[in-house]
C-alpha cells in the first residue's frame, strides 16, 4: 500500500476515533447526570445544556479538521508515495488494522482497506541487480522481507513479467484474521515453499481484508481464482488449498460458492488444508459477545459497550464460524448470540484434512480441553459438534491433534510441516 493511502488512512482513523470516543464520552455524561436506577435502559439523546453545546462543538471541529487534512494530504499524495516504500511491519500493521475494522474501512472508503488479490512472492534483486541467495535478512523471522511480492491477480500479466515459475501444480494459501500474506513465513520457516521445494507446487498466497464478512471474502476468492486459471501460462493439473485460522473458513465459503456457481477451478481441486480453522467457532468471539451485552445492563456502563459493536464483520463471524451470506444476513449479529448457520458440508470430491492445536502436553488436560491453542479449540477445528448435521465428516487418518503449541506457532512449527508433507506429498 503507497505510502500516500497509508498516511491518509491513518489520518481518517485517528478522526473516527476522535469520534467515536466523543459519543462515548457524551453519552456517559448523560446517562451519569440522568441519575437513573444501577439497572435498566440507559437515557436516550444528546447531553443537555452546555455541555451539549460542548460535545457538539467538538464534532464539528472534528469535522472541519477531516476536511482540511484530506485536501492537504490527496495535495501531499506523490511527494509521500515517493517517500519510505511500503514494507513488512507497515503492511502488519494495516493487515492487523483491516481485521479489526475492515468492513468500517470499506463502508467508508478508507484507503486502508486491503483489496482482495492474489500474490507470488520472487527473490529480491541485490544493489547490483542479481538475487538474493540466502533470502534471509534480520527481519525474516518475523515477516517475508527476503522476497518481494507481485500482483498476479487482478494483473494477470504480471505472471509473464515477473518470471514466474508457474507449474501445474497450485498450492494456494488463505491466511487469517488480522494477517497478510508474508506472515505464512514464522521463525524463518515457511511451509508452503517447503511443499514446494520438495513437491514442486506453485505457490500462490490470498491477501485480503479480514475484517469483512467470510462469506464477501469466499466469493470474490472464488471469482479471482477462476480469473487466475484462466491467465494461467501452464495447463493446470490441481490446486490444493491450505486455509490458516479463518482462511479456512474462506477457502470452504469459496468452495462453496464455486459449487453453487458452477466455476471450473472447482474440478481442479485435488486437497484442502485447514490449519486451525474454528469451523465451529471460537470461544474467545463469543465471550466478547457476552462482554458487550453484560455492559449493556446498566446505563453507567453502557456506553463502554460502543468499543464491542465496533468489532468487524470478520470477527463476529467467527462466533459460529459463518461460511454463507444466509449465516448471518438476517439478524444483528451484535444483538443477537444465536447460531443461525444452515449445515454446509465440506465440498465433495476433495481430500479434506484438518489440524489442530492445542496447549495442553498430550491427551486428556484440562488446560487443553478448557483453551485449545489459545483461540481454537480443537473439537472446532477438527469439525466436531454434538449435532451431526453440522459436524464436518474429516476421515480420522486425515485429522490431527498437535499438542503443546499456540495457535500462531502453529506456522513455524515442524510437526505440522511434516504432517503436511505426509498429506500433500507426490
């Protein structure tokens, strides 16, 4: 993202905030002058007398100072975009910002909002124009900075020009919320250019805004994969998708769409791959979801709930782990807690594996079964429920539990390289 988007963004958020912790502010001024009873509906309207004049004023500055920092950043645009190139902590930080907010971002046309696309990441040139060899740098642990990323799509001519090599073998990667695409790169460790050093796959990685509904991201992956196959300059023989966390539940969503649609990528699909994906749900959303209403009870503490209802699309998805616009169309998904999904089976004909984490040393802990990995328990992320029309039929041999690591570890660790490799091998 250009450095120009980037600080205009930035700036726009900082006004929202201004905002947004305005009406909170307000509305605690009015709630706490109304004196109401500990319990029961918070007052409604602005705050009274001066202080209204006050808060009202503030917006209106807020306002003014919007307008003025828009036109004299879009002025400032090209001489910022000629400034510091955007690099791997700053697209981490959008990335994070998108999962919180994105749908916010794209209601309101903040240029913060990540486009859905998909990337090849290529050796980064040296100063005296060869490639690097090593591709490590200080930073790699962390993120991809050894390598660059380019557009294949919606550039597909890209693929010719960045000297791609594209194979017949597609090992597209989903990644989850909060994330981008370079973070499938963990302790200087990357599984799919492991799979693809040994197998000989292509790899191709989604970047894409994690803040809005799992459902608006499946269908455009669905749409920009059939572009991809099309561009394509090597007949295809498969592609074999690998989803991490929520990319799971995008890679089903798109899958799903694909059915539905008829796109012919779909009979390219050999495997799928979900890596801690909460295909039930994750704990920790719905324990927010209590939080916000319990703050709700009291008009003293009401207004701290706005925060909560300011969670994304993406987020609240996650409650139930949401794969269909029906799954979430027709209820607010702040008011209401209920599990509103329709069973939606993994696609047929695909080999489907799930992996999952859990905290606890080996089987039968208690901090395991309570935590999972820390975000995802593992009965959610081996499609397990205790209604059988929604639990997810993964044979047993093509599940697996590993014990003592995180939910992000996850991607740096080698237990799960090698079950991948056992799994997707040739």
């Amino acid at each position: 993202m250009d450095t120009g988007k980037t600080v205009r963004g930035g700036a726009d958020l900082v006004f929202d905030m201004i905002g947004g912790t305005t009406r909170i502010v307000e509305d605690m001024h009015r709630n706490i002058a109304a004196t109401p009873w500990p319990l029961g509906a918070a007052p409604g309207g602005a705050a009274q007398g001066i202080a209204g004049s006050v808060y009202s004023a503030i917006r209106g500055a807020n306002h003014l100072a919007r307008g003025f920092t828009r036109t004299l950043l879009a002025g400032a645009a090209p001489l910022l975009d000629r400034g510091a190139p955007p690099g791997p902590h700053r697209e981490a930080v959008v990335a994070a910002l998108n999962g919180v907010c994105g749908d916010h971002f794209e209601n309101s046309g903040n240029p913060l909002a990540i486009p859905m696309q998909l990337r090849v990441f290529l050796p980064r040139p040296d100063d005296d124009g060869r490639t690097t060899g090593s591709g490590k740098t200080p930073f790699s642990g962390l993120f991809e900075t050894a390598r660059r990323p380019v557009e294949i799509h919606p550039r597909p001519q890209a693929l010719v020009e960045s000297g791609f090599a594209a194979g017949r073998h597609i090992l597209l990667l989903v990644h989850g919320l909060c994330m981008n695409d370079r973070e499938w790169t963990a302790d200087q460790h990357n599984h799919a250019e492991a799979l693809s050093a040994k197998f000989g796959y292509s790899p191709v990685y989604a970047l894409y805004n994690s803040g809005r509904h799992i459902s608006t991201n499946g269908r455009e992956l669905c749409a920009q994969v059939s572009g991809l196959l099309d561009a394509w300059p090597t007949p295809v023989a498969s592609i074999t998708l690998i989803g991490f966390s929520m990319g799971g539940l995008v890679v089903r969503s798109a899958l799903h769409t694909a059915d539905t649609e008829g796109h012919a990528w779909r009979d390219k699909v050999d495997k799928a791959v979900y890596i801690g994906t909460p295909h039930h749900g994750a704990a920790l959303e719905r324990g927010g979801f209590w939080l916000q209403k319990g703050l709700t009870r009291s008009p003293y503490t009401a207004p701290l709930a706005a925060p909560g209802r300011m969670r994304s699309a993406g987020i609240t998805d996650l409650r139930h782990g949401n794969v269909c616009d029906d799954d979430w169309q027709h209820h607010d998904a702040h008011e209401d807690h209920s599990d509103r999904r329709r069973p939606i089976p993994l696609a047929a004909g695909i080999q489907h594996y799930a992996l999952a984490g859990t905290l606890s040393a080996g089987p039968g802990s208690g901090l395991g079964r309570l935590l999972g990995d820390g975000l995802v328990h593992p009965a959610s992320a081996t499609g397990r429920h205790a209604n059988p029309d929604f639990a997810l039929d993964f044979p047993r041999e093509h599940t697996r539990i590993i014990y003592n690591v995180g939910h992000l570890a996850m991607l740096g660790d080698r237990r799960v390289l090698d079950q991948l490799q056992s799994w997707l091998g040739r």
